[in-house]
C-alpha cells in the first residue's frame, strides 16, 4: 500500500493490460509447474548464440578503460562505418557516416522513441496490423493514435497503400512497414518500396522502415532494402539490428540510417533520454559486422530447415499457412474450430505444454484466428515431438 494517489498517465491507461509476450510466459510457466515438458514455439530470440569471435573482440575491448566512459549518443564513428559498410555491400546503398547512421539501444528502443521525435497529440500513425506491438505501442506513449492498416493474403500480408484512407494519410505523420514481416515473413518487393516512396511523397508522411529480418530468408541472402529504392532518402529511414539477424539479443545494438532530417530530431529525443549504448559493445561489432557471413550462412541454414519442418507440420494438421521463406516465423491460420486465438494457443499451453503466440496480440484487426510459430529456439527433434500433441488436443475439438 502507499500513502500517495497512484494515477497513470493516460497514455499509459491507454497501452495494452499486459504485453502478450508475458501473457504466454505466465502459461508456459504454468504449464512447467503441472509437470509439462514444454516445447516452445513461442520464442523469437535465437538460441545459437553469438559468433565468437564478436564475443571474444567484446571481452577484450571490455579491459580497457577508455570504453568504460560515456559513448556519443549518436554512436562510435567506428561502429557507424560498420552499418555504413555493409549497406553498401549487401544492397548498394551509400551513407554518410556523420548525418545518415545513428546508433540504436537495440531496434526496439529506437523504434518506440522515434514517435516522440514527430507526433503531437492525436496525430494519426499507420502500423501494419499484425505487426510487431511497439509500432503501436510508441505511438500512444508519444499521444498519437494508432491507425491500424490489415495484412491479408490476398495482398501478400503488406500494407495495400490504395485503401489507406485519404482523411487518414493527409493527417498522418509517420507509415511503419516491416520487411520481412513479424509475424507474417512477407518479404516486399523492390517494386512495392518504389511505390511507397511515391505514396510518402504525395501525402508528406516519413516512412519508417523495420529490416531487423533482412538477412533471415532461407539461404537467398538479403531481402531488399526500402532504402534501395529511388527516392526512397529523401522520405525515410531504416531500423536495423543485430539482435535476430545476427543472433545477439541480449547486446542490445542497432541502428536507424537513412533521411539526415529525419534523423536530428530522434537524436534529440536520445540525447535527452539516453547516453548511447555500451562502447565495447559497438566496436565488437564494428569490427566483425562484414565477417560473419560463415555463422549467418550456419544459422540460416539452420532456421530455414525448422521452419520448412515446421510448415510441413502444420500444414498437415490443418493449418493454412503464410507462404514465406523469410524470417523465423510461421503465421498459421487455425484449423477450423479453433478461431479463438488465445484460447487456442493457452490451452495448447495448459493441455499439451507446446508453446505458439496467439495471433490476436499481434494484430488488433486480422490477429484473431491465427498463431504465430517460432522456430529461432526449438530443435528438430522438438518439432517431431510437437506433432502428436497438437493432432492429440486438435482431434477432440475439430469441426
């Protein structure tokens, strides 16, 4: 009990009770603690660890006292160079290092600030529905108000720029896409970046582009860059990470390049809010960005063949799935019968302890029916096991 009146803000009323992530951990726990084995889907951190040799740069680079001190909030010139580098390498893409790179506390953090730095008190912003919940999240801590925008199959589950309303993109300050996507893994197309580009240019809105998957897709190296198309610098910026494409959540390290512009006012957010991230992490990765292909490769090969396992699985049991080789996802519509998403997915949890993300926390609008499987964390062997146990809770309830 306190002695003071504890009133959030009304920004905060208004985000979800509870992030959906913890809702399913709370399960999962549960579930452990009846005596279920758990096989677990549910996770999109990749357990394979980070290269070694960043590991071991990071464990020497941590001994000197120099980079015990406070980094730019900006970040290293060294670690921006890196990003810069391997933009230019892998999608031709050229930056200038000191107006057009800006380091990230991992892409979450930058991705929930970067409202703050454009959005005023009500002011709509277009977020893919599935997506990604910080999208949405950002927003309402910055005041602004979500406007959600479907992912359906029919439109490759990206964002169908003609149906966004013309009262809602003369108004909008800021469109989020994500390629690969989260949950869906719709990787888009160079050509649906070119017309994005010519939509921001025709309505002034700034296009934030999420790449944090870029280089998870199935052996056939980076999906495109939004950055790539024409036009594309002068309406917006691009969120990478080493967290998922690189296997390295916890070192929480990123990135935002793109539009000089668009980039002061978030560094001013930051500069207020943070004072950069750690300096041994960045000058880790700065020196093995370029040279981790073998382990990118490894655990490319890796997720691509659980992913197809995983396909092929749910697909025999009923599932219609996303067709996508990109990402560690699996975006699964549920069988029939089973359109109830959390109910599905926690009593799956409860009953057979295997571990899915109910799609209705992913998407407000299209979420409810579908679920969301990972495949960044789970074995083979795991995968074969899930199969009777799925088919065992499946079997009573199917219509």
């Amino acid at each position: 009990m306190t002695d003071v009146t504890v009133e959030p803000a009304s920004r905060v009323k208004r985000l979800p009770e509870s992030y959906v992530f913890g809702k399913v951990a709370r399960a999962k726990a549960a579930a452990k603690k009846a005596g279920l084995e758990i096989i677990d889907f549910g996770i999109g951190d990749p357990d394979r660890g980070t290269p070694d040799q960043i590991v071991d740069s990071m464990a020497q680079l941590a001994q000197h006292k120099a980079n015990h001190r406070y980094p730019d909030t900006e970040g290293s010139l060294v670690y921006r160079k890196a990003w810069a580098d391997l933009y230019a390498r892998d999608w031709g893409v050229t930056l200038d290092l000191e107006t057009q790179v800006h380091h990230l506390i991992g892409g979450k953090e930058g991705i929930c600030h970067f409202p703050l730095a454009f959005v005023n008190r009500g002011d709509p912003v277009i977020c893919p529905d599935p997506a990604y919940p910080v999208y949405d999240e950002g927003t309402i801590l910055a005041d602004g108000e979500p406007h959600y925008m479907p992912l359906l199959a029919e439109n490759g589950f990206l964002i169908d720029l003609d149906a966004i309303p013309e009262g809602i993109a003369k108004r909008s300050r800021i469109i989020w896409v994500n390629s690969p996507g989260n949950p869906t893994g719709a990787v888009a197309p160079l050509a649906y970046f070119e017309d994005l580009v010519k939509w921001a240019k025709i309505y002034d809105v700034i296009v934030c582009s999420d790449a944090t998957y870029s280089h998870i897709n199935g052996g056939a190296g980076p999906t495109p860059s939004f950055l790539q198309a024409e036009g594309a610098m002068e309406v917006g910026v691009e969120f990478h990470s080493v967290s998922k494409s690189f296997s390295a959540t916890g070192f929480r390290t990123a990135v935002m390049v793109g539009n000089a512009d668009i980039i002061k006012p978030l560094h001013r957010v930051k500069s207020t809010i943070d004072s950069g991230g750690s300096l041994f992490i960045q000058l880790a990765f700065a020196a093995h960005l370029l040279g981790s292909d073998d382990d990118v490769r490894a655990m490319n090969a890796d997720l691509t063949q659980k992913r197809r396992l995983t396909q092929a699985m749910l697909s025999e049991l009923g599932f219609n799935l996303a067709d996508s080789d990109a990402s560690f996802y699996v975006w699964a519509k549920n069988p029939p019968g089973f359109e109830d998403s959390e109910a599905f997915s926690y009593d799956l949890i409860e009953q057979e302890g295997v571990v899915s993300v109910p799609g209705k926390g992913l998407g407000r609008m299209t979420g409810e029916g579908y679920s969301r499987w990972s495949v960044a964390a789970i074995s083979t062997d795991d995968i074969e096991l899930a199969y009777p146990r799925i088919a065992r809770y499946l079997e009573p309830n199917r219509k």
